[in-house]
C-alpha cells in the first residue's frame, strides 16, 4: 500500500508539472527592423522654419529647447552648402508581435554631435525668439559662423503600429495628427555644450519623460510628469 501511494504521489507530481510546462506563454515574438526604416520616415514637413525638415522641441516652465535627434537638420545643412556637423547616429527598431495582430515598436536612437539651440518661453515664437545657446539650422544656412551647440542625446520612444514592417510614422504626426498612431510613452535626455550669442559658452541638458498610458492627472496632466530643460 505503501508503495502505491508513492507511485501515485509522484505520477500526480509529473501531471503537475507537465501542466505549468503546457499553460506557460510562449515568448513574444519579435523582430528586429533597421534603423534605417524609423530614420527616413522622419521629417516628412518642413513648416517650423522651413527648409529645415521639422523634428519634436521640447518644453520646460522656463525654455524651448530643440535637438536634432533624428540628424535632419545636419542632413539638410550639408547638402544645401550649410557647415559639416559631424552628427552621428545609432539605435534600434524593435516590433513585438501583440495579440490582436498589431506590433509594438521600440525605436532607440543616440545621437552624437547633435545640433542644439534653445530660446527663453518669455522671448516669444522659438522659431524666430533670439536663442540663449546655439543657432538654429536656417540661420546656419546664411551665416555658418553663427554660434553652434552640439550635444549627444538618447530618445527611447513606444508605440503600437498596425501590423509587422508596416511603415514607421513620422514623430511630428503625433503632434499634428496628420499621421494618427498610439503612442505609449517616450523619454528624452540630452547633455552637452556650445556657443552662446554675444561670446562664451553655456552647457544644455534636457530631460523629458512622457507616459500616455495614463489618466493624465496630476504632474502627469499633459502626459509628461518630467519636464526638465537647463542652460547655464
């Protein structure tokens, strides 16, 4: 009887187990896309201050602060006669599958000797506001020897997209909503230094964290609960 009752204690052990092994999840299936594809969909208008292809600013109670974290504006100056900046950019683009057939997207950019420049809220318009650090990309375009603010930055941005290597949205549709997609979050920080109107230098560092998965209450109100841009 003895005996028995150990067979079956240990039968029932292997059932148990066997059944964990069958109920687990499979691991979600993903795919690792080129950065390439996130890249050139980026800067699809030119209306902030045109020709420079437009890419997202960033707010703060006190500055507007702009960083060209994608390479547009470095592309489009030394193409057009602009000064060589010797932006640099890495990352990666990763979809995983989800459920209900759609994908969501990690996009992970770092960028090295980025364009920078950044304007007091006080000042007025950050498209033509006299900068406190840096110049922006169409002022280089008529005066290179304008003061020049290179910074290295890192943006990690999710998002749902509608099926496996659809196209990638344009950032700037978020903010227009000319390209509709569901954003679920989103940080940014830069650090670096560069020229300042009038003479000497200043260092810029940027902080922004954004959660849209949210009931946007509270610091988290407008979705960002971090807000954070310094020049000094």
């Amino acid at each position: 009887m003895k005996r028995t009752r150990t067979v079956l204690v240990l039968c029932f052990a292997v059932l148990a187990v066997a059944s964990l092994i069958a109920v687990s999840p499979c691991p979600a299936q993903t795919t690792e896309r080129p950065l390439s594809d996130w890249l050139n969909a980026q800067g699809t208008t030119s209306g902030f201050t045109p020709p420079i292809p437009d890419f997202l600013g960033w707010y703060d109670p006190t500055y507007f602060a702009a960083v060209d974290y994608a390479g547009l504006a470095a592309n489009y100056l030394a193409t057009h006669g602009g000064p060589s900046l010797g932006t640099s950019l890495t990352g990666s683009v990763v979809e995983t599958l989800l459920p209900d057939g759609t994908v969501e997207v990690t996009v992970s950019v770092n960028a090295r000797n980025a364009l920078a420049w950044a304007t007091l809220n006080a000042s007025g318009d950050p498209a033509t506001a006299p900068t406190v650090i840096g110049s922006r990309a169409v002022d280089l375009l008529t005066n290179p020897s304008a003061p020049i603010a290179l910074v290295n930055s890192s943006l990690k941005l999710t998002f749902t997209n509608p099926a496996p290597g659809a196209p990638l949205p344009d950032m700037m549709g978020w903010i227009t909503g000319t390209i509709p997609f569901t954003i679920k979050n989103l940080t940014y920080s830069s650090n670096g230094s560069g020229a300042v109107p009038g003479g000497g230098n200043a260092r810029l560092h940027i902080i922004q964290v954004g959660n849209f998965n949210t009931q946007f209450l509270g610091a988290n109100a407008d979705g960002f609960p971090v807000e954070k841009i310094d020049v000094r």
